[in-house]
C-alpha cells in the first residue's frame, strides 16, 4: 500500500472541501449583503414616490407618558359671568350652552385668532383651545383643547363649537372642559417623526406625489372609563393640507376615529 500516494489524496481532498466550504460561505454572505443593499431606507421610498415632507428632526427621540383627564362638571357659578349662558340638560352637566347677545360676524379670510379674541371674557378658557377646522355645510367651527401645547384630538370631553347662522355670523357656541389632568406612568421613548410617516407608508396610507405638509405631537383616547379618559401621545400627520392621519406614538399603530371611540388598526 502506497502511504505516500493516499495521504497525497487525503490532502488534496481537504483542500478541496475547504475551497468548496469558503465558496459556499462568500456566496452566502454576498446574498446577504446583496439583501441588505436592496431595501432601501423609508427616506429613499418617499423620494421615490416623490413623496414630499420636511426632514427637519425627523429622527430626533422624545419621552412621554400618558394621561389621564376628568370632564369639568359645570355650576351655576361658572355661568354668572353671562346671563346668556346655560347648563345643558345632560345628566351629568359637563356641557355649557352659550348664546352670544351679540352675533359675530366671520369675515371671507377667517382668522381663529380673531375670533378667540372676539369671544374673551365670554367663554371660559377660551385661550386654551386651538382651531381644528371650518365646516362650512354644517355651520360649524371646531376647538379642541390644548395640554401643555399639545391639542386632545377628537376629544368630547374637550371641545369648542361655535355655530354659525345663514348670515355666516357666530351666533351660539357648545363648550366641554377637560380639567384634572394627570400624568401616568414613567417616561418612555416614542416613535420617531420619520418612524410615523413610515408606518402610514408601509399601511399604503401615503400616495405618490403626495406632500406631508405637518407632523405633530397631541393625545388620544385610549380608554374611556365611567368618570375619566386615558389618553396616549399620539403623532398627527396631515397629507397634502387637508388629510389628517394618526399614530400611536408608543405602540406605532395607526388610530382611525370613528364618532365618538378611536379605532387601532394593527
């Protein structure tokens, strides 16, 4: 028996398998990178789409918590200041009914800011609501209340209505407080700005060729209990000016409102 020859064989055998076994590793390692290299990061997506927003601090972290708020229960001595006011009739008279004695009249180039100032002195804490929106088929300008600056999205338990008559003058205004607010739980880290465009991207909430023109930071309901509300940080991203779409600021869901509860979409 040749040793000679068979441990030449064995050699040469190894070498082989070691050749084969680098190849298999390298060609595995460059699909992974080829994989790596192939999804594209969320800004590249946007610029693909031609989606437009505003980068600025998209990525920078931020801690909040969540909330809990109680409905101010309205008295008769909440409405001495106006004999034009009431109580609504609801059980729980967390609802003021204000008549002006003095219609006000809506100018073609509505201004909230204006008509805050019109109504100081009138409605309470009317400093402390931010304009939502004009509805012009209803007759209608929707304030929602402000919590350190950041607005109760969709909140009944913190909004200001002002109605308008056939002359487009404000005539009667309904009005909810939100007071007792507390915050809960420790701080945590939330998602991102960035992070919340790209859970509406991967949703298919977001078109092509569409501009996000804000991102901000507010609260929604999260649970409605018998006397107070549970509130989560919640990003409100507004597309092309007019569509207003939410996240979940913790969890990254997207929130649908629907009437009176919030709707979580996985």
């Amino acid at each position: 028996m040749d040793w000679s020859r068979i441990k030449t064989i064995f050699i040469i055998s190894f070498l082989l398998l070691d050749i084969y076994l680098v190849f298999q590793f390298m060609n595995t390692r460059s699909e992974a990178n080829y994989e790596v290299i192939e999804e594209a990061s969320i800004e590249e997506k946007l610029k693909n789409d031609d989606i437009k927003y505003n980068n600025e601090a998209s990525q920078q972290l931020e801690k909040e918590r969540y909330i809990s708020v109680k409905p101010k229960v309205f008295t008769q001595a909440d409405l001495s200041a106006n004999q034009a006011l009431k109580i609504s009739n609801n059980i729980d008279g967390t609802t003021i009914i204000g008549q002006l004695e003095e219609p006000i009249k809506i100018g073609a180039e509505f201004n909230p800011d204006e008509l805050i100032l019109a109504v100081k002195g009138i409605v309470q804490s009317g400093e402390k609501y931010r304009f939502w929106k004009k509805d012009d088929l209803e007759g209608t300008i929707t304030f929602y209340q402000l919590y350190e600056g950041k607005m109760l999205y969709n909140n009944l338990n913190g909004k200001l209505t002002f109605y308008l008559n056939d002359k487009n003058e404000v005539v009667s205004y309904e009005q909810t407080y939100s007071e007792e607010i507390e915050k809960l739980s420790n701080e945590q880290e939330i998602l991102t700005k960035l992070g919340a465009i790209e859970t509406l991207y991967k949703k298919g909430l977001l078109k092509p060729k569409s501009e996000i023109t804000k991102v901000e930071l507010g609260y929604s309901t999260l649970v409605q209990l018998a006397a107070s509300q549970v509130l989560a940080p919640t990003w409100r991203v507004v597309v092309n000016g007019e569509e207003n779409l939410f996240v979940h600021a913790f969890e990254g869901q997207v929130i649908q409102f629907n009437q009176d509860e919030n709707n979580i979409t996985e």
